[in-house]
C-alpha cells in the first residue's frame, strides 16, 4: 500500500461510509476508524421485535439531487414515505409547518388573524426570533415556537441565528402537509445501518478506536489524504476552546398491544410543562407495519452532553471558532486533511448533503492522486 492510493477515513457515519465507497471505486485502499463499536454514526437505526426505532431521533431521506438518490437506492431499498410532523398545541393537533386553514380551530384565531393581516412582506433576519415573529406574529410565535425553541436548545431564541428558521419554520396556506417538497423521498426498508455497512463493504473498518490529530502520525502514511469527518474541537482536544452543541437523549418505551400509538412520526410538544421536545414513532415510514401490534415510542430530553446539533448563535462566535479550526487543518503538512459532514463542518445538514460532500471530497482527492 503506498499513499497515493490509500486514504484514512476517520468516523463511519453516513459521510465517511459514502467517501470510502467513491474512493474505494476510484482504487483508493480505504482504512476508517470510528469510536463507537458500530458504523452508522447518528443516523443508525435500531429494531426491537420487528419494529424500528431511532436512538438519536427521526431520519427521513429526503433529496431533490437524483445522483444522491440512485446512489443510495442502489445500496439497500426505500420504501416511499411522506414525512408529517404534528405540533399538540393544548388539545388541539396541527400540521407541523402550519397550516393557515387549520389556525381557525385556535381560540386565539381572531387575534392572530389580525396579526397576520399586518405582516411585512418579508421576514426580520436579524436573529431566529425576529424573523419567526415577522413570520407569523407574536401569538403564534408564542404558543408553537418559542418555548419549543427554548426547550430545544437551552437559550434565548434572540441568541439564535435567522439561518435555523430558514427552511424549517414556515406558514404555508397550500394544502402541503408533508413536512419537505423534495422529489425523491423515503425511508430504507432494512433501516440505515444496512445503507452504511454496505457503503463500507470494500473498506478496511476499526471500530472503537478515537482518533485525534496526535494519532496522524501513527495511522497514515506521509502524504496520505486523511478526511475526518468527526467534530473538529474532538479532532484537536480542544486546542482553541470547545465548540458550542445541542444534545438530545431519546427514551423509548415498546407498546406490545398497540399499532400506531400517534396521529404521525413526530409529535411537537412546545409546551414548557412537558419535559422532552417531541415524540417519535419511526414504525409509521414503514406502512407494511402499520396493522402488525406492538410499535416504539421514543420521547427526546434537549440538553444531553451528546453532538448533535450544532449551535449558530448570532453573534457568529461559534462559526469564527469553526473557522480557526478549519485554518489548523489547511496548515497541517504532513498529510493533506479535509473536514467533510455535519460534525466536521459545524453545519446543520441533511443526509442527501451528507453523502453529497462525501461524494465531492472523494472524487477532489482521486482526481488529485
């Protein structure tokens, strides 16, 4: 093995498992190394008596990018599905991004008639609140969003950046109760792991073993390629500081002698009384399942010490963090190292970008081999 045909891949989540499979087609010899004693990162899933659940929260593949989509397809089967989110909002359940023609049902409807009436034709970006409140007036706000915000991530909607309303907190008044638009969307009939291990099948996968940049000079080869794809204030120890993440902790609880225990997948609690931020019942993306008895119900506790969501606060500072980490890895020059997926670029992204930047990242590094 010589380094201009072999790559380390550290992390087997859904973005190093998709740039070991494009590298190991482009002949590259592939090592990953992940931490935990499985593949499959955040996105695997779980089984308990025939029936799916999620430990890290709802996953649903959803793409508008067709070369994504055959890719993933090719490497285990989805069945379709079409992604509703509710949000309980006192005894009343809505379609999560709202629907105007359901507000009516609210006995705050008249006021918040007229705060919709007086809008701004486009929302306020200054920070998360300003543009939610410009969205859908303040009652709306108030009663769907801002607790929720508050549960979810531990601060002030204020502290928090536009960009996490944009794409996720809509008013729609079209009918579309399906949470995303995209083209191809579905969930994989054997569950994400399958997808993984399979994008692994041609690479060499150490499990259990954390690699910081002090273990570089013993796993790779002078020049090799290293992408890391694991958080990089992990990847450093924390040379510059801690990076700022939202974690949550899913409980879940089998119900033997039910067969849908909720109206859809993922239920939205933001009242402040109740404790966890949503409730999700993964068995409702398979409908072959949906008559069989027995279903898991899994609630989500914010505040967990795990790496799941990373935080955009508004005044940019952990961006600027993410960016000197970034300028550490660009200087290194033992072996070319590049940060691909959402732990590792500090965005919040979906699966299809996930397996996009693991695809773009093999290919730069077996066009530049």
């Amino acid at each position: 093995m010589t380094a201009a045909r072999s790559c380390v891949v550290v992390g087997a989540g859904l973005t190093g498992a998709t740039v070991a499979w494009q590298l190991a087609r482009g002949g590259f010899k592939v090592r990953v190394f992940e931490q935990a004693d499985v593949v499959g990162g955040h996105i695997r899933s779980e089984w308990l008596r025939g029936v799916p659940y999620e430990p890290h929260g709802a996953h649903i593949f959803h793409t508008c990018d067709s070369e994504v989509w055959r890719l993933v397809s090719e490497h285990t089967a989805f069945v379709p599905y079409e992604h509703r989110v509710t949000i309980r909002v006192r005894s009343n359940q809505l379609s999560w991004p709202l629907q105007r023609s359901e507000l009516a049902q609210l006995e705050e409807w008249p006021r918040i008639e007229r705060e919709l009436a007086v809008l701004p034709r486009n929302p306020d970006a200054t920070n998360f609140a300003t543009y939610c409140r410009t969205l859908m007036g303040d009652t709306l706000y108030g009663l769907c969003v801002r607790n929720y915000t508050m549960k979810q991530w531990g601060r002030d909607p204020e502290s928090l950046s536009a960009s996490v309303a944009a794409n996720r907190v809509e008013l729609r008044n079209d009918g579309h109760r399906g949470l995303f638009r995209d083209p191809y969307q579905g969930w994989p009939e054997r569950g994400y792991a399958h997808l993984v291990e399979s994008l692994l099948a041609d690479a060499e996968v150490h499990l259990g073993q954390p690699v910081t940049h002090s273990d570089l000079a013993d796993l790779a080869l002078p020049g090799e390629p290293v992408v890391i794809t694991s958080a990089l204030d992990d990847f450093y120890t924390c040379e510059l500081g801690p990076l700022e993440w939202r974690g949550v902790r899913l409980e879940s609880q089998f119900m033997p002698d039910v067969t849908l225990a909720q109206p859809s997948m993922v239920v939205n609690e933001p009242d402040l009384a109740v404790p966890w931020t949503r409730t999700i019942e993964t068995k409702w993306a398979l409908e072959k399942l949906h008559a069989t008895r027995g279903t898991v119900i899994m609630r989500e506790y914010p505040g967990a010490s795990a790496k799941h969501y990373p935080v955009p606060d508004s005044a940019g500072s952990n961006r600027s963090l993410q960016a000197a980490y970034e300028a550490k890895l660009a200087s290194y020059e033992r072996n070319p190292l590049r940060a691909a997926g959402r732990l590792a670029t500090y965005r919040y992204i979906n699966m299809d970008q996930a397996v996009r930047q693991g695809l773009d990242t093999a290919r730069h590094i077996v066009e530049s081999h």
